[in-house]
C-alpha cells in the first residue's frame, strides 16, 4: 500500500462557511488553485493549477488506484472537489486525518489539533493562510483602482501567491505529521467504513421544499414589519427592537426587568400586566423567534436538485462519537404541534399572509412549526422515519445489569410507569388514566429522564421538573427514591470512577461489566490517552489525562478537551456519573451505527439522522414495519440488550 496526503486550494463565488462545501463545489465558477501532495514519505511537491501546470499523470493515476490510500486533513472536502473538477477518485479509497483526530480526542481544525497534539513550530500550520485565502479564494470588490476584477489572480501579487504554494505545502506537511502520531492509535475499520458512509449520505444530501422557503421568508418578512409598525405605535419609540429603549419604555410602565432574555420574556408574560404592555412583550416574542433564521440557511445551502447537502459531522460530538449537526442544525429543530400542517404548509406556500394569521394568530410561531416539513424525499419516494425507544435508558439499565428495569424493557415497555411503581411502592397496574396514582406518571418519568447520570434536584430542575408541576421542596424525595429504586445503576457510577481513578494510579487495565479501562501512549512522541474500549469495539479517548482534587476537594481524573464555552484546548474533569453519560451515548450511537449499517445494506438511503433517529428517502414500497424490525434486530456485541423502534411514514419530514 502506497499513502497520498493530499491538500487543495480553491475558489468559488459561493460563501463556504454559509451555504457549505458541497455548494461552494458546485459553484460554475468553482476551480482548484493548488494541489500539494505527498507520496509516502518523499518531499511534498505541489501543482500550480491557476498557472496551466497539469497533475503529473502518475498522480492522476493514483487518485483511482485502490492500492494508493488517499489522506487529507477533513478529506470529504477534497474527494468531493477533485471529483466536481473530473478527477475520478471513490471515496472507499480515502482516510481522513481530522476524523481519526476527532476520534482519538482531539478537536477539529488542523491548526489547532497540529498545537494540542504538540507539533513541533516547523511541522505546524502557517498563520498566514486566512489573508491569502481571502485574497485568492473569495471574490474581490471590483473598484478603479484594481481595474474592475472580482478575482485576484496570482499575476497581481506574485510574492502573495508564492507564499500561497507555500502555505499550501505546510497543510501537507502538517496533515503528514498529525497522521504519523496518530496512526499508533489506528482508528477501527468499521470507524473509517462509517466515516465512508457519512460522506455519502452528506453528498447525496436531502430534498428542500422551495416553494415552502419561499413562502416562509416572504411571510416572515410581512410579519416582522407589521409587528414592528404595531410596536412603534404601541409605544412611540423610534426602535423598538433596541433592548435598551424597550426595557426603559418597560420601567416607565412599570415592569422592572434588567434584561429581555427569551426566558425573561416569558416569565414576564405570566405575570398580570397592564395590556399594552401584555401586547408588547408578546410582539418582543415573536420578533425574537430565531429559528426562521433556518429558512435562511436552507435556502443558502440549497444546491443542485433542491437539495441541502453536508447536514451531518462524522463524531462531532467529541466525548461520545455521535453525529452532529451542520448548517441548518438538525439536532435543534423546533417541535411541530400544529393539528392542521398540511393546510399549515398550502397557506405558506400560496404567500398567504392573512390566511395565516387569521387561522393561526402567531405568524412566527406557525413558521416556526412547519421548518421540519421543509425537508422532503425525493420525487416518487417518501420519508420513513424511525427512532430508539428510551434507548439511553435501555443501555444504562443492560450495562448496570439493573435486571428489573430490562424486563420491563422486555415485557411491556411502560419505563415511567415501572419507575414510579418502583419509587413509591404503588402496583404498577393502578398507574394508569383516571386513578390518583396517575399522578406519579409524571415523577417517574422526570426522575427516568433527569437522573441516570448522577444528578440532583437541579438535574430535575433542568429537565423541566418544575413546569410539570413538582414543587421545589419534593425534589430530594424523587432523587431518593429513584436511587433507592436504582441500586445496580447508581453503583455504577462509583465503579465506573473507581476503575478510571485504579488504571490512573497503577497503569494497569481494568475491567467493569463488558467495558476495558486503559491507559495508553506512546514513548516517540509523549501522546497519552486514558482510554474505555466499549463492547463494540470501540474506544473513548481522554488525552493527556491525570490526577488532581477538583473543585470539591476530591481526587478526580482531569484531561484536554475543547472547552463548551470557549472553544478552546482546555483542562477539564471527569466523575463517575458523567463518565456513564459519556458511556452510555456512546453505546447507544454505536447501536445507530449498527442499524444505518442494516438500512444501507437493504439498499435504502439515509438522507439524515438526529440523534437516535434516522430519515430515509424510501421507495412507496418500504414499511415502517420493516426499518423498525432492524433496530430491534439483537446488537451482536450486545447481548441481552433489548432494543425497540417506532415510526412513521410522511411526504415530509416532522415530529409525529
């Protein structure tokens, strides 16, 4: 086997970071500037396209050889663009540096995984790529004084380009050396088959209703003025969306509030208010509704065939594996409760205005409700939609070995039924519409959802205790007894810290309930990773872990991370119960990756998935009967885990 690390540069009119690479690729005036490459261990050469130099045929050769693994640092981009420009090049013969990266810990861009890897200065990325790369790759502002061009070619600054081929070759070198160090923690077959995979589904990508966009950016458009006419009217400001205007306009009419937070809001419209001021904060909530921003982003990234292509991020959520989301953000699509969505749907799409608001009262709301119905199958096919029942409470139980919450998994399914049965010693019979005890429904389920992890009252607190009506003061109660009524679970989580802090303090593996805690590292280039092999297979990578008291006083194991907040390479720590979270998402992506794996081999297209649930552009004849009876299909490195899909089939995609 022969390995070609490989890194393009190119231009396109189309703005990447907004409507994506498969757009920006699809561009008529997309074209590849450079091509840099390295053959093995050689110097890295590099290709000056833009100045007629042609890809040494040798090369061309290689890029549809089987026995010449290509490399590149995030590869979808490369194999996706040499293939828009005529260079033949399947995607099975392709690895990519950035998701091995991703899957040993470390963070996304190759400048920064280059650093918390710990390159040495003359291996790392140049800084000066951002300028060139606006200077060659985006289009310019024709003006007088560079003649009226909208492109800079390399003729008008000759030392810029220069150092473009240069900055070029250091992505090759960077990428080359990043993947010698990781390639002493090789990524999984299955891994690299499963990345293969997302790049296809991503490339074939999921039809957009148009006419639906249309009609909802023109609608909202509407709405937006006329609110803002009202609001101007209502209370004689000069702009009524500044925060700092409304909020005295609210103090003047006595409402004390320091800020106009979306939750704020809301609190505020529970209160008893004098009516304009009632109107005026339902006008703030609407106007503040952000998720039509998502029609925008639809619209932006719609490309060939009214299709949205690059939806999904092979392991972009770093700690468990699982997929996240890119562009319109799949993962946090607003609910649809809407009885009527097909009307919903004709109204917008005929520019309905009036019939919108007439029907429904709140424009933005409404607009809001219908963003999944955007997605549609393709002409001839529909959408089956299935997901994991309770899946995180089904592996969390398998794993801990908590045998009562598996038989119920097993027998009837009624998971918050049991659990408050379990809780509050009532026969789970009596749990049911229309007797007292159905009340505890709502205990049992909150506690399900909340406390699997290790959490407290503000676990339930944050899963919405408080808004199904519990009371502050019964909240230790719940976590009690659902602990009480969880022995097996809540053992785990000391087991599981147990056995991270045993393989910190002696080096030695250690094993709990079909998992393999490790410390692992290499003495070339000082890497090191406290690693849990799953039952798939599988590993979770800590890098550069070690052991110092957290802010608890307690000895908890730390390592490197990319922080939530800032986005940086950052010092985190870890305890029992999130480590199981961690787990516990990570078995249960990997039973996903079990079932897309099924679906693909049925010949079906996935066009998406969210989180524990998959979308497929089907043909008229596949049943939710049968997708569902592959997710329930036993898991081979799982046994006794018992799995449950439910779905639907739709001519759009919602929440049913």
């Amino acid at each position: 086997m022969h390995h070609l690390s490989i890194d393009i540069e190119t231009r396109s009119s189309v703005d990447i970071g907004k409507a994506g690479a498969y757009k920006y690729a699809q561009s008529p005036d997309f074209e590849i500037l450079l091509f840099a490459y390295q053959l093995d261990d050689y110097s890295v050469e590099i290709t000056d396209l833009k100045n007629g130099e042609g890809i040494p045929i040798e090369i061309v050769e290689m890029l549809d050889d089987p026995s010449v693994i290509k490399h590149a640092y995030n590869a979808a981009f490369e194999w996706y663009c040499l293939n828009r420009a005529g260079y033949e090049t399947p995607v099975d013969q392709w690895r990519c540096t950035m998701a091995h990266g991703l899957y040993c810990g470390y963070t996304a861009g190759l400048d920064a995984t280059g650093k918390a890897i710990g390159l040495p200065q003359d291996k790392q990325k140049l800084t000066t790529g951002r300028a060139l790369i606006r200077y060659f790759c985006v289009p310019c502002k024709p003006t007088k004084t560079n003649g009226g061009r909208i492109w800079n070619q390399p003729w008008h600054d000759t030392d810029k380009w220069n150092l473009f081929k240069e900055y070029c070759c250091q992505d090759v070198v960077t990428e080359h050396e990043i993947l010698k160090r990781l390639d002493l923690f090789p990524m999984p077959e299955e891994e690299e088959r499963l990345w293969q995979m997302d790049i296809l589904m991503n490339a074939y990508g999921v039809r957009v209703d148009t006419e639906l966009i249309d009609g909802a950016l023109y609608i909202d458009q509407i709405s937006a003025q006329r609110l803002t006419d009202e609001a101007i009217k209502l209370t004689g400001l000069d702009n009524p969306n500044s925060t700092a205007q409304l909020l005295k306009w609210l103090q003047d009419n006595g409402i004390e509030t320091d800020n106009l937070r979306k939750e704020t809001v809301s609190e505020l419209l529970d209160g008893i208010n004098p009516e304009k001021v009632q109107r005026m904060l339902e006008i703030r909530q609407q106007l503040g509704k952000t998720s039509i921003k998502k029609y925008v982003a639809m619209d932006t990234a719609c490309g060939e065939g009214d299709r949205v292509r690059g939806l999904t991020q092979y392991y972009g959520a770093n700690r468990t594996g699982r997929w996240a989301g890119r562009l319109v953000q799949m993962q946090n699509l607003p609910r649809n409760y809407l009885k009527t969505l097909d009307y919903a749907r004709n109204l917008v799409k005929a520019k309905n205005y009036d019939g919108v608001k007439i029907l429904y009262g709140n424009v933005p709301d409404t607009l809001s409700q219908l963003i999944r119905t955007a997605f549609i199958p393709s002409f001839g096919h529909k959408f089956v939609v299935a997901d994991f029942s309770a899946i995180e409470a089904r592996v969390i139980a398998w794993l801990a070995g908590e045998q009562w919450v598996n038989e119920v998994f097993a027998t009837h399914g009624k998971i918050y039924e049991a659990t408050a049965s379990q809780m509050f010693g009532v026969p789970v019979e009596r749990i049911t519409k229309g007797n007292p005890e159905y009340s505890l429904r709502q205990k049992g389920k909150v506690a399900t959802l909340a406390l699997g992890y290790q959490g407290g009252t503000s676990a339930l607190i944050a899963m919405g205790a408080l808004q199904m009506g519990l009371t502050e003061e019964e909240l230790p109660d719940i976590v009690q007894r659902w602990r009480q009524a969880n022995p097996r679970i809540k053992g785990l989580w000391y087991a599981i810290e147990n056995a991270a802090l045993a393989v910190m303090e002696t080096a030695q593996p250690q094993g709990i309930n079909g998992l393999i805690f490790a410390l692992e590292g290499d003495l070339v280039y000082g890497q090191s990773f406290l690693t849990v092999r799953l039952p798939s297979g599988r590993k979770l990578f800590y890098p550069k872990p070690f052991l110092k008291e957290n802010r608890f006083e307690k000895m908890a194991v730390h390592y490197y991370t990319v922080g939530q907040q800032t986005r940086k390479w950052e010092v985190t720590s870890t305890y029992g119960g999130k480590m199981v979270e961690n787990i516990v998402q990570a078995i249960a992506r990997d039973c996903l990756a079990v079932t897309l794996e099924r679906i693909a081999a049925k010949g079906l297209q996935v066009v998406f998935h969210v989180h524990d649930e998959v979308i497929i552009d089907a043909p008229m004849e596949t049943t939710v009967e049968e997708i569902c009876g592959l997710m329930a299909e036993p898991i081979p490195w799982a046994p006794g885990l018992v799995l449950k899909g439910a779905g639907f089939e739709s001519m759009y995609y919602m929440k049913d």
